[in-house]
C-alpha cells in the first residue's frame, strides 16, 4: 500500500509508515527506498501513531490507512506460529517479542502462554469471543485435560487437540481444518488486536486534517463491525434515542461516509490473492469543524 501510495504521488508524498513486525519493516524500507526520506517508517503499534507523529513534528495527516491482522508474511513463516500447518513453537506475536505487554495479564505473553496458563473458562470466553466458535467449551475442556499431562508447545500439538475436540459430524463437514477459529482467537488475543483498533479510532480524529481521509481494511467481522459503529457514529448528526422530541445529544457529524457499502475484493483480485476473501474496505472524509452559526 505504501509503495502504491507513493507512486500515485509521483513520488512528492510524505509517507510515515508503522509496523511491529521487524520483518516486515525490514522488507518495506528496501521496498520504499527509491523515495528516501520522504517515507520515514518507524517500529511502532499502529495504536501509537501519535508518537511517530510527534516524533516527525506532523501535526496532522491528509490520510491514514490501516490494513489490519495477519499478514500473509507471518502466515507463511512457519516459525512464528500463526499456521496451523506444520509444526512449530506456539508464538504467534506480530512484534516477535519486541514490545513490552505492561499492564496486560501475564497469560497473554505468548500463544503457549495462553494455551497452558488461561483457565478453560477464560480459554472458552476467547474462543467464542473471537473466534466465534460454536465449539469452544469442548475445545476449551481438551485443552486443559492435555496440558494437564504435559505442557502444549508447538502448533501441530494445538491443532491436533483441536481437531479430536470437534465432533466426528463437524470435522466431516467443515470447510477449513477445525482449529482454524481457535488458532485466530487465540492469535487476537495474543496481539490484543480489537484493543489496537479501539485506541487507534479513540486517537485518530484530531490528527487526520479536514478533507483528510482514513480508510480500514479489516479481515474478520469483529473488527469490520467496530469500524462499521464507529464510522456511522462519527457520520451521524444526532444520536438521541428516536423517541425524543428534539436533540439533546448536541452531537454533529464530523466525518462524510464515503463507502455506505464496504468495497470487497472482485473476481479478478481474488484469482490473484484469495486470502484477500473476507477484506473489507471502508473509508471517510473528516468534515470541518461545526459551526453554531450553521443553525440558523
């Protein structure tokens, strides 16, 4: 996207760039060195944009774009733990270990530390929650039983308790390996990546310039229905309950919704990257300030 962006610009655009994966900071500035310092790219969580911001003395930006989740460079290094595929250590940190998890649960370290540290009522809660699971409580209860024998280390140990957990009927019909949910749910968590988007949309607003445009390709219904709420909320004029007479929620619109609709990906793309299936792209304009001379 990066290297899109600065294309259509000629080259002329200021880029800040952000990134916890220290892989994927290392591909994106030989990908982006042709345009020196007009992209700076720094090892940050996109939730603390503003102190890369600060840190360059941006008061604001014309756009921000998010792409959010995994990426495929994670999924296809074994090593990591993100695939269900193989036999590696459980990991599953987008930082690889970078960042400080100071004021979160000491079980949240690590995919292993999840899986043999989380009580099963905490594991099943993570494997509804985001996962959204139907089978969690059994899942949840196999988990435990096996760690009780030894600790569970590697992904092939996850997906295999997994895979027994499921009913014979449901692994005979499902579409994707079964512990395919359980392995996102517990990747979310491990990442804290609806907290990452929830701060980031808490944060952005005042930084974004007026005409300035965020735009959020999300991978999973959670964090799509957060960026859905968030947006119609900030495009809305008033958000009394439809049973008041008259406003007293005195809130105006501060953005133009620009996509009603979601853009998801055409045959054409999906040939070429299928894991670009459950993309959604959603996009806004910020508005200026509200008036109270507009009433009248």
């Amino acid at each position: 996207h990066s290297a899109a962006l600065m294309e259509k610009s000629g080259g002329r655009a200021f880029l800040c760039g952000l990134d916890r994966d220290p892989q994927a900071l290392v591909r994106a500035q030989k990908r982006l060195e042709p345009y020196g310092d007009h992209c700076r790219l720094f090892s940050l969580e996109y939730a603390s944009f503003a102190d890369a911001l600060d840190a360059l003395g941006w008061e604001s930006v014309d756009g921000a774009l998010l792409d959010i989740g995994v990426s495929s460079l994670q999924l296809d290094v074994n090593e990591r733990g993100f695939s269900l595929h193989g036999d590696a250590p459980l990991d599953m940190r987008m930082d690889m270990g970078g960042f400080s998890h100071a004021g979160r649960e000491p079980w949240t370290e690590s995919a292993r530390t999840v899986v043999n540290m989380a009580d099963v009522n905490t594991l099943r809660r993570i494997i509804e929650t985001f996962g959204e699971d139907p089978q969690a409580p059994r899942i949840a209860r196999a988990i435990v039983e096996a760690r009780q024998k030894a600790p569970i280390e590697t992904t092939g140990q996850l997906a295999d308790i997994v895979w027994h957990a499921y009913p014979a009927k449901w692994r005979e019909t499902a579409r994707n390996h079964p512990a395919t949910r359980t392995f996102q749910a517990i990747r979310m968590v491990v990442n804290d990546e609806l907290g990452q988007l929830e701060r980031f949309l808490d944060a952005i607003l005042p930084r974004l310039a007026v005409g300035g445009r965020l735009a959020i390709i999300t991978f999973h219904s959670l964090e799509d229905r957060i960026v859905k709420q968030r947006f119609r909320t900030w495009s809305t004029d008033c958000l009394c309950p439809p049973h008041l007479p008259r406003c007293v929620c005195n809130h105006h619109a501060e953005v133009r919704l620009l996509t009603k609709k979601p853009i998801v990906p055409g045959k054409d793309e999906l040939l070429i990257n299928p894991r670009a299936g459950s993309a959604k792209l959603r996009v806004v304009e910020k508005l200026p300030p509200f008036k109270k001379e507009e009433l009248s």
